[in-house]
C-alpha cells in the first residue's frame, strides 16, 4: 500500500458557473469519477471516494497566501494564525524550523514510513539558492528538515522524476539543461507517479500549475493546459495504480475557478480522496488538518 500526496497550488472548490474553468474545460478521468465536475456541487463520499471543501482561510482575515498555507498543509499547524498574518509566497523565517522539525515527511518516517519527493531539482535551482535570487519553498525546507533525497536530472531522464510542470515543457523552457530530456504526456506522468509508488508508503508530488494559470502567467489558454494536465495526470494513476493505493489531492487556496480575477480567493480548497483509505479523511474540515489525517490512515495500514 502507498499513499500519493498531490498538492495542486491555487486551486478553489467552488459552484458550477461560467467563470470557473474547473465546470467547463473537459476533465474526463475526473467527471467519470466524481460524476461531474471539480465543483461543489458533487461534495460527498462514497466508498473508496470523496470529494470535500477545506478551510483555507483559518480564522485569519485576508486572502489566504502560499507562504503559511504551505506550512500549515505540511506541518498540520495553524501557520496564519501564528503568523499573524497571510503570507505569500515563502514561509516565514521565525516558521521554517516548526516545519523541519514537524513535517509530514519527517513524521511519516517517525511511524516507520518510507517517504518519497517526486519532484526533480536541477542544478540552476540549487545555484539559484546559493545565490539568493530564490528562497527555499515550504516542501524544500520539510524534504531537507527529514532528510529526504531531492531527484536530479538523471532521475528525472530515468524516469524516476517527475516536473513541477507534468510534462517537463515548462522546465525545459526554463532551464537549458532540461532541455535534452524529451517531453512526456501528462498520462505517463500519472503512470510514473503511480510506479513510483511501489517503493514508498507515502509520495509527494506538487504543481503549481492551477496557480500560474489563475493568475493569467500562462497566458489565455493557461486554465485549460493546467486542467488538461492534472486530469491526464489522474488518468494515467487510475490506469497504473495498485488497488491497495490511495491518491490525496488538495490545495492550498482558490485561485483557478474564478477566471474573472486573477488574484487568490476565500473559497474553500478542494480534499479529494481516491482508494481505500478514503473514509480515513471525513472529518478533515481544515488544510491544517490533512496532515494529520495522512498520518492516521498511513498508521492503520
């Protein structure tokens, strides 16, 4: 048994309308699943399924932001508020040990779990660190607090990597030594992930796409490439997948499913669950509380 852990940035559960993408670009592994789409209208669990709104917001006015939603997704912690504030982007200084020392990575492996980051990170990346032209994203900081290995490049043409971008396009674009592994379609993406999963009991794997996309950085079809790639992504795990196997996907704050701003949203975050350990997820009503309810389904397997 494995459990996949796939975090989607900017991504709103919100109804049915003309101005959310999520109701009208074509997902079809998604509809066949939920019965429709990715809206709120098909809240609710069946066996081995649910779909259900998170709390982005935590008690804490403002629009939700990247920089503590990531913390509290990851260390099960009520970031904003400890916070403060909402905090885009990067996770706050005085936070960054709380989510090394208590990642869901790191206690994961406390339980005995062995945990797995799909993601690869190329050298530029790491220079672009060193030399402070970026900082250090949440999942990074959780990954190195646990130890975790971080793939590289040969991982990734192995293919035993995965892009932030599912395809590898976008990090090809962005990065000349990228450039030399060919593109794959978003459906052996999913197959990928979903052979990943043999090795590990918990992987994670992260897309920044939705957000990207909502906040019009991908240009005007970038809603639909992001959407049609999460679902090709979807299909290719339903295909590749061991019954045994779980699938989470959820967000850190709406972004996507209102095309007429492009900036985040107050709407609830989308839990969805796939497989046998779904019914471990129905009393989550908060994204500060996915962490722990991955860990109590890991343990009872």
């Amino acid at each position: 048994m494995a459990f996949i852990f796939v975090f989607l940035d900017g991504v709103g559960l919100a109804p049915s309308a003309p101005t959310n993408p999520l109701a009208h670009v074509p997902m079809p592994a998604l509809h066949r699943l939920l019965g429709g789409p990715l809206t709120s209208e098909h809240i609710g669990y069946r066996d081995e399924l649910l779909l259900a709104p998170l709390d982005a917001c935590l008690g804490v006015e403002g629009l939700p932001q990247s920089g503590t939603n990531h913390v509290a997704l990851l260390a099960g912690v009520n970031a904003p508020a400890l916070h403060g504030r909402h905090q885009p982007h990067f996770p706050p200084v005085a936070l960054r040990p709380l989510l090394a020392e208590r990642s869901l990575f790191r206690r994961a492996q406390m339980q005995g779990q062995r945990v797995a980051f799909a993601n690869v990170f190329t050298a530029g990346y790491w220079q672009a660190l060193a030399e402070r032209r970026l900082r250090r994203s949440a999942s990074v900081i959780a990954a190195e607090g646990a130890g975790l290995y971080l793939r590289t490049l040969d991982d990734l043409r192995a293919g035993n990597a995965l892009s932030w971008d599912i395809t590898g396009e976008g990090l090809a674009a962005r990065d000349p030594a990228a450039a030399t592994i060919a593109p794959i379609s978003p459906l052996a993406a999913g197959e990928r992930l979903a052979r990943l999963a043999s090795d590990y009991d918990l992987v994670f794997f992260e897309s920044f796409l939705p957000d990207l996309a909502g906040h019009g950085r991908l240009g005007p079809d970038g809603a639909a490439t992001a959407l049609t790639r999460i679902d090709g992504l979807l299909a290719g795990w339903l295909r590749a997948r061991r019954p045994s196997d779980s699938l989470l996907i959820t967000s850190d704050h709406g972004n996507i499913e209102q095309a007429a701003t492009t900036t985040h949203t107050t709407a609830p975050a989308p839990l969805l669950v796939i497989g046998p350990h779904a019914g471990y997820f129905r009393h989550v009503r908060r994204i500060d509380e996915v962490a722990d309810a991955i860990l109590a389904a890991l343990a009872h397997t």
